[in-house]
C-alpha cells in the first residue's frame, strides 16, 4: 500500500496507532509485537518520502480503561500520558508531525452518533471528560517538546462553519455562541 501511495506522488499520510495494539490493558507493559508493527509502517513511509503524520488517539480507547470509567476517571490522563511517552521514544525520530486527540469535540457533543460513549452520560460527566481529554492533551504536548524538540504536535478538532439563520443580530449572536462552543471550545 506504502508503494502505492508513493506512486500516487502522496508525500504525507495521517495515520492512527491504536491504543490497545501497543497497551493492550491501556497501561504497563507495551506490547512488542505492535510496536514492531508501527515501526515497520513508519520506516516503509520514511523510505518512500512520505511523512508519517500520527493521530495518538482516535475514539479507541482500550476496554480495560473503558472499565474503569474511561474519560472519567481521572488516571485515564497517566495512562494516556505514559502512552503517548512511549509512541514518542519509539518513533519520534522519524515521526515530525503528532495529533493529540481526533475530534474530541464530536466525542462528547455526539458520542452516541460516533459510539465512543458506551453508556448514558450526564452533561456533568461529559464535561468532566472533556477536562480530563484536555489535561491529557496538555501532558502529551509538554513530553512532546520536551522529549522531541523539533516536532509539531496539536489536536485534531472537527471545525464546521456555522451560519446564522438571518441577519437579524439575535441570530447572528446565536450562531456565534453555537460555534464557539461546537468549534473553537475545543482549541
């Protein structure tokens, strides 16, 4: 497939590693065998000049963390950390580009419509997510300057234009509330 992207002329490709293939528990020990797999994935890029771009988590959060309470529960942010430490030192020599979270605004505005919310949940606890998603996000960041320098990392929000119904400023005031909180919230 790498082959094929190359001779598309592709000179970038966004990829996912998921959480489970490389802690299958969420947390302790890596998994050899995925991390050998995103190893493989990434030098196959690299040799064809096509720069790895890696979304670190995307709606994949491992069951046993899921278990625990997922988002919720506060060490959720440890793990997620010391995951993101680990992506970091096996492939930040030759991954530039990082994505913290993909579109943890559509995970908790819409988590039933994309089934990352396994339960019912309260607006409290949505929010209470969102903090933890944004805390996580923040800790990535930081191990990532701190660890890779040179590297790019931010988050992957899904942005939609939002229009007013009229021009009447009621509405114009309401589509701008709507979008800051669909949209620019999340940044």
């Amino acid at each position: 497939d790498v082959a094929l992207f190359a001779e598309l002329g592709l000179k970038a490709y966004r990829f996912s590693i998921s959480w489970s293939r490389i802690f299958p528990e969420g947390e302790g020990e890596p998994n050899p065998k995925g991390i050998a797999f995103y190893h493989s994935l990434i030098d196959e890029l690299v040799k064809h000049g096509i720069e790895p771009t890696v979304t670190i988590y995307h709606f994949d959060l491992p069951l046993a963390l899921e278990q625990k309470g997922g988002w919720k529960n506060r060490r959720t942010i440890d793990a997620y950390a010391a995951y993101a430490a680990t992506l970091f030192r096996e492939f930040g020599d030759r991954v530039r580009y990082w994505l913290t979270i993909n579109e943890q605004n559509m995970m908790i505005l819409k988590g039933g419509v994309v089934q990352t919310t396994v339960s019912p949940t309260t607006p409290e606890e949505l929010y209470l997510e969102c903090h933890h998603m944004f805390v996580a996000q923040a800790r990535a960041m930081s191990l990532c300057h701190e660890l890779l320098p040179g590297a790019k990392i931010g988050p992957a929000p899904n942005i939609s234009c939002v229009y007013p119904a009229t021009n009447d400023p009621a509405d114009v005031l309401a589509a701008d509330t709507f979008s800051s909180l669909r949209n620019w919230f999340y940044l």
